[in-house]
C-alpha cells in the first residue's frame, strides 16, 4: 500500500504533462497564415507574399484585417526562414489555403516547392495550388475582393463555386505530386488572374495552367477547362448553350448539366493505339427560344443531337490543340494505356511523347433531356 502512494504523485505528474499536444504553440504567438504566392526576382532568388490574418478590436467585436508580408530568399525556404526576422508574432502555415505560383516560377519547375511543402510538418499537403496568369502571382493580393477580408479565402470560396461551373477545379498539393509520380498523365492547376470591372482590379480564376512533368507550359481558357473536366469526369455542373440551330427549330438553348460520366476506353488495332471517350450526360433544359409556342419530342430529340454534336465538336477541338501545341498528356490516355492494357503500354510506353501528338481520339457523346421545364409550351406573344 505504501509502495502505492510513493509511486501516486509520480502518476500524476506523468499525467499533468501529457495531456497537451507535443508540438502545441500559443496562438497569441503566432501570426496565421492565409495563403501565399511565390515568385523569382532578377537576380533568381525567391519573392515569398504572405497573406496574414490581424484580428482587430472594433467596437466590442474583434475582426479579421488581411496583412502582406513580403520576403527574399535565395531559395524557398529561405524566403520562409527570413520572414522570422520582419514577423511578429512567427508564421503559423497550418491554416494556410492557397498557394500561388507566378509564371518564372512555374515555367523553370515546381518540384522544389512541392518537396518543400511535403517535407515541412508546418505546411499543409491539402494546400490549393494556383498559377498566376499575370507578370507575378503577388499582384494578385492588391486586387479588390467582393465578400470576404482575406482575400486568400475569397480565392478558396471562388473556387468553391466555380465547381458548379466546371470551369475550374481545385487541385490540391499532395493530388498534383500524386499525378507527377504516375505513368502516362501530366498536371493540369487552376489559373488566376485580375480582370477590371468598373475601373476596379478584382481576382478572377481564369483557368487552368498546363504542365508537362513539374514545369508550366502555357494555359487554357475557361471553355477549354470545362472541356478538359468532360474528359477527366470532373463535371459537377454547368450550361451546354446552343446558340443556333436549322431545320426551323430552336435558335437559343440552354441546357443545364444534371449529371455526367466519362469513361475512357484505350484501343490497340493493328498496332495502333486510339482512344474512344465515351460521355453520358444528363441535362434540363432550362431556356429555349422557338418560333412556335410547342415543344415536341422530336424537338427535345433534335435538341439532344446539337448539343451532343456541340460537345463532340468542342471536345475533339481541344484535344487536337493540345496534341499539336503542347504535346502533354493531360488526359490521361497513356495511364488509361497503363492501367486497362498493360502489356500494351509496355511496347508503347517509351514512345509516347510521339505518339500522344498523333494519336486518334475519337468522341462519343449521348445526351439526355431528363426536365424541360415541367412544360410542353413556349410563352407565346400576341398581337
């Protein structure tokens, strides 16, 4: 019993300081990090721009005051490492959103600060990738944003609801090293850039920036990038618009996007490798402009070809593009090789640069019509 006692303060201090986290900080000690962008100087060391969250007293209400911060290094982390000395309280990253990348960076390769952010315990593999379309990816926080303080997180909502548009997508650190590391696919991150509205510069995804292995190639628009979600089954939502039509029908359709499922089946005929993208897609239609005040099956049937005929046009379009003028395998069609038909991708595999540029893609859409409306009239003008 005695032995017991003895040994009960030691229990208890053992428990005292184990209940806190190992690696625990006091938040009044830290300055909280929103998002940032990276860029190269003249002299090729690093600019790092951070974004900090102030909380400021107004009234009897704290609220949350965006501060930037810049820092030079010679490479990434030193940037990182000298923000001690200008930055008070320390940089806490785990909160981090964004991270920006600017052109110079992006175009020279990206490896480095992905080994960064996957080495550093403070910074967050789930961090959101961005590459400015702009002369540096800093200006982007000295833009006007709409809702949000933190402009950072005005980027992560905007983002948020360009999903429903499907002419973006968010692409987070550790998916974009997984991509690196596969066999047959290059990366694909969203772009941002600043647009003026009513004399004013606000922050705009514009995009998406494609890579061939971890280095910036050039970049696609906001209808390429909806293309390219088509083909990688990234569709969450968005409008097909038809804007004309023959045969005395519609002259001004939108459909919108219930549903969709991509599949991409490899072939290999007489040695030669093609791709069939099959595309299934649900849709409603949701404005219809007709020279009569009826909507007939054979319409909603007629509809369903132009808009099929519509995606495989734009679709097939792209991908031609991107064969011709960056010759990197954003689609995926090598790893498709890779996983549906491997001992086919191992004769292929190690010519596939040449063959990716030449390579028969064929499109095949279905569309269709599953709501029009709940009505089988079109509103009718009289005299």
């Amino acid at each position: 019993m005695k032995k017991r006692l003895l040994l009960l303060p030691w229990i208890m201090m053992i428990a005292l300081f184990s209940t806190s986290c190992w690696n625990y900080k006091d938040v009044e000690n830290l300055g909280v990090v929103a998002g940032c962008a990276i860029d190269k100087t003249g002299e090729g060391h690093y600019t790092l721009t951070v974004e900090m969250i102030n909380m400021v007293v107004k009234g009897r209400e704290s609220q949350p005051e965006s501060v930037i911060l810049e820092t030079e290094g010679e490479t990434i982390l030193d940037a990182i490492r000298n923000s001690i000395s200008i930055s008070s309280p320390k940089l806490y990253w785990s909160h981090a959103t964004c991270l920006i990348l600017g052109q110079d960076v992006a175009s020279e390769g990206i490896k480095e600060i992905l080994d960064i952010i996957f080495r550093d315990e403070e910074l967050r593999v789930g961090i959101h990738l961005f590459v400015s379309e702009g002369k540096t990816a800093k200006e982007l926080f000295d833009a006007k944003v709409l809702t949000a303080v933190i402009k950072s997180f005005e980027i992560d909502r905007r983002m948020a609801d360009e999903g429903f548009l499907s002419k973006s997508f968010p692409v987070q650190a550790y998916r974009f090293i997984d991509v690196l590391s596969e066999e047959g696919i290059s990366g694909v991150l969203p772009s941002i850039c600043i647009t003026e509205q009513k004399g004013e510069k606000m922050i705009e995804l514009c995009g998406s920036a494609v890579f061939k292995e971890d280095k910036l190639l050039g970049f696609l628009d906001k209808e390429e990038t909806k293309s390219l979600n088509f083909i990688l089954n990234n569709i969450k939502g968005g409008v097909i618009p038809l804007k004309e039509s023959s045969d005395g029908g519609a002259q001004r359709i939108s459909l919108e996007i219930l549903k969709n499922k991509t599949d991409i089946e490899p072939m290999y005929i007489n040695n030669k490798p093609s791709i069939q993208i099959n595309i299934e897609t649900e849709v409603s239609l949701k404005e219809l402009n007709k020279a009569d005040n009826t909507i007939t099956q054979k319409d909603l049937e007629f509809i369903e070809k132009e808009a099929g005929n519509r995606l495989k046009t734009d679709i097939e379009g792209f991908i031609s593009k991107v064969q011709k003028k960056y010759n990197s395998d954003i689609f995926g069609f090598g790893r498709s090789f890779y996983k549906n038909k491997p001992s086919v991708w191992k004769k292929i595999s190690h010519q596939w640069k040449n063959i990716f540029k030449d390579l028969e893609v064929k499109v095949k859409p279905t569309i269709r019509i599953m709501d029009s409306g709940m009505t089988n009239t079109y509103i009718h003008i009289g005299d």
